[in-house]
C-alpha cells in the first residue's frame, strides 16, 4: 500500500522553485490569511510566557538586531533569532493551529519563518502570504506521506515536519532554484528531531522556535551554496526507515499545487488554549451543561472515551503548572464548566489552587474503549469524544463529538477569529493596538512592505 519515495525532495524543491506568486487559489490564500492572523495573536500573547522571555534573553545579544520584528515584544532581531523567537512565543500557550496532515503544528513554526524571511528581504504581504502556502503544503505533504506513523511512533510532528514547512516558506521567499532549494530542504530533514517527552514543559515551545530557526537557516545555507543530501527521506539511513517504520506514500508529492492540504483535511483552529485532544470532550461537555441547565455540583462523574491518541496526549490527571493544565482532560472539562469558558487568564497558578476546580477534576476521567478499534471511526473521529455525565440523581446523559468547533469541518468564522486575535492581543497588554493590527494583518495581500506590518 505504501511505497518509497524516488526523490520526495526533489519533488518538493522543483513546485517551489516553479510556483508562480500568482498560482495560490483566492480560497487557498483566505485560509492562510487566517492562519497568520491567529498565529500572530497567539504570538502577541505567548509573548508575556516566561519562555518567550527567555528565548529573548538569549537572542539579544550583540550583534543579533535587525530588521525581523519580534512579535509583541518591541524588539527587532536579525532573521534567524527572530524566526527562534517567534517560533517559542507561537506555541508557548498551547493555542496555536492543529493539522491532521501529518498531527502537526503547522503555522506556529511555518508562519514565524515566513514573516521574519519575508522582512529579511522586505518583500510584499503578498509575497508573505504565497511563502506560507508554500510552508504549509510542503509540510502537510511530508505529513501525509507519513500517514502519522512518526506521531505514533513517539516523535513529536512540529519539531521533525517543521523545519521542512519553514525551509520550503524560506526557499521560495529567497527564489532559490530547484536544485538549491533541494540542497536546503535535505539540509532541513537531515537535522530534523522532536520528542513527545517535551510535552508539559519549555521544551515543546523551544523545539517550534527551534524548527522555525532550522528550517531558514537550512535554506539560508542553500543560498550561500551548501549542499544537502537529496535523499534524506528514502536513503537507508533517512527519514523513511528511522523516523517512520519504512512506511511512506510517495503520492502525496504528486498532489503539490494540485490538492490543497490547507483545504482538505483542512486546518484546526483552536477556540481555547489547551491541547486540541481536549476539546471535543470539552465542547460535548458545555453542550450538555448548557442543553440541561446543569450546576458543577450536581455532577457526581464525568467520563470521557476517547481514541488512544488522546489518552497518550493528555497525561496529567492532576496538573500542578499551568503547563500541566494545558495536557489535562479533567482541568480543561472542570476549569469550562466552573468558569463558563477557558480563557488565557484561567492558565495560572491561582485558578489550579482553586478547591472546587480540583474536587471537581477528581470526578473527570479517560477511557479508551474498542469503539475506536475500528479504523473508519477512528479516521472520522481522530481525536472525537463520548461523553458520559452522571448527575446526583442518578440519571446519566451522554453526548458524542467526533471534533471540536473550530476544526476545519466546523471553522471558526472570521469574526471569530477576529475576537480570539483581539483577546490575545487584550492579554498582552495591547489592547488599544488590536483593532489596527487586525486590520493591517486582514489587509496583508495589499501591503507593499512586510516590515510595515504591526507587531
């Protein structure tokens, strides 16, 4: 069924090195456009982490300022620290973009390369918004060929796929040719790592802004005229066989410029700043809440059956940070229904302290039961939900979610996103900023400077 690929690099490098500026659908070009917004927000927003404030530490140094802003931070860096910097702030909250092509966090990684590349060289927003296609499809193609085996095989997606997203939005933005293009993207796979033993701490965050810097740097390295090995994904010693079990669907390179991947499967927008395994359990939960008028304290137990995915994703049964939190069914379920909604604000210290919050995560658990044995529910319901609620009075109501409002077969609506980008910028400390940021980002096709964009 799978088969090897003859050269999936190359295929890659010759559409980006004969993508034309004007070859993305106007349909393709809105749902990037979205993706940049959001991920600016959560930019702006991630930017007030203690990580993101590290990771600046450690790029300001001398000789690193230059014309590459540093999102929600006042700082301009030189390309590659900017693309580190933004790349940690994107996924310091946990409330960036999902994609089922490859289970990966494309724009967190994808969309700080494109910009700081794109004001690097000061090219258009239009020119910014084709470099992110380019990103996203190489990467999500790279994902697809991997039909998810390195994600369940214990590699964490973002930091293995991301530097080929960043690498490919870096290639096209710096008009290398195939050949260069191919010798950065063997350079980006070649180095490509990522574990899922990041997950509840600064090293998920670090590795995004890592991928994001490798990525650029791989393609900055091409242009100067390094080589990379055009086979690293079906060489012996490649990508193939180490990261993915020798499993691979060379078809997936075919479909560039042919079949969307930012349309189908789509990307998923995440309404509340927690792991997207949580979400669908979530949403079944407040519908219930909300359909039967139901008080926190009437609850005697909530179970949740879910795919095997999200019980290996969301570890924490009892969260002491606000990192842990961002990995906990029980917090995410008990912090919704005790506060109406999950904000940024509910991250903190204090709101894990709060006695009814954690009594009422004790009454939240996981299962995962041979309904997901099946393999056609599982691919309708990859990280779905059936809910299980027992009241005081010993009656039960359940509720089925095979996504979570925001995902690409129920998107978020551009207002919507519009109010996210809003709150994120309203968490940090830009409030009065928001509405002209939001308006110059939605204008993005029409500015003629990348550097002229807010941030």
């Amino acid at each position: 069924m799978h088969t090897l690929s003859n050269g999936a690099i190359e295929r890659m490098a010759r559409w980006i090195a004969g993508l034309g500026a004007g070859a993305v659908p106007a349909a393709v070009k809105d749902i990037a456009r979205n993706c940049l917004i959001d991920t600016v927000g959560v930019m702006a927003a991630g930017a007030r982490t203690p990580v993101a404030a590290h990771a600046l530490a450690l790029a300001q140094l001398p000789g690193t300022a230059g014309p590459c802003r540093a999102i929600g931070q006042a700082a301009w860096l030189d390309v590659r620290h900017a693309c580190f910097v933004n790349g940690v702030a994107a996924h310091a909250l946990d409330f960036d973009d999902n994609c089922y092509a490859g289970f990966v966090h494309g724009s967190a990684v994808i969309a700080p390369a494109a910009l700081a590349v794109a004001q690097h060289l000061d090219a258009s927003g239009a020119d910014l918004l084709t470099a992110f296609v380019v990103g996203a499809e190489c990467e999500y193609a790279l994902g697809v060929a991997s039909a998810n085996v390195l994600y369940e095989r214990g590699w964490w997606t973002t930091g293995v796929l991301g530097p080929v997203g960043s690498c490919a939005a870096a290639a096209w933005l710096l008009r290398l040719d195939w050949r260069s293009s191919a010798n950065a993207l063997g350079l980006a796979v070649a180095g490509a790592a990522g574990l899922k033993a990041c997950f509840g701490s600064d090293a998920k965050p670090f590795l995004a802004g890592r991928a994001a810097e490798a990525g650029v740097t791989a393609a900055l390295m091409a242009q100067l005229g390094a080589s990379g090995p055009h086979d690293a994904c079906e060489h012996r010693n490649g990508f193939v066989p180490l990261f993915n079990g020798g499993r691979f669907d060379a078809a997936a390179f075919d479909a560039l410029g042919q079949r969307w991947s930012l349309q189908q499967p789509g990307i998923d927008v995440k309404r509340i700043p927690v792991c997207l395994s949580s979400h669908a359990a979530v949403d079944a939960v407040m519908q219930l809440q909300q359909r039967h008028d139901i008080a926190a304290d009437d609850i005697v137990s909530i179970v949740c059956d879910v795919p095997p995915i999200v019980m290996a994703n969301l570890v924490h049964d009892a969260p002491v940070t606000p990192q842990q939190a961002q990995f906990s069914m029980p917090f995410a379920i008990a912090a919704s229904l005790l506060h109406g909604d999950l904000a940024l604000h509910h991250l903190s210290v204090a709101t894990l302290a709060q006695v009814r919050l954690r009594r009422l995560m004790q009454r939240i658990s996981m299962t995962s039961s041979v309904v997901w044995d099946d393999p056609r529910r599982l691919a309708a319901a990859p990280e779905g939900a059936w809910v299980r609620m027992t009241l005081v009075d010993g009656s039960t109501l359940e509720c089925v979610r095979d996504h979570a409002r925001g995902a690409a077969r129920e998107p978020l609506a551009d207002d919507e996103i519009d109010r996210k980008f809003v709150a994120c910028l309203a968490a940090a400390g830009l409030a009065s900023s928001a509405p002209a940021w939001l308006a110059q980002w939605r204008g993005l096709d029409g500015q003629a400077s990348s550097r002229a964009l807010p941030g």
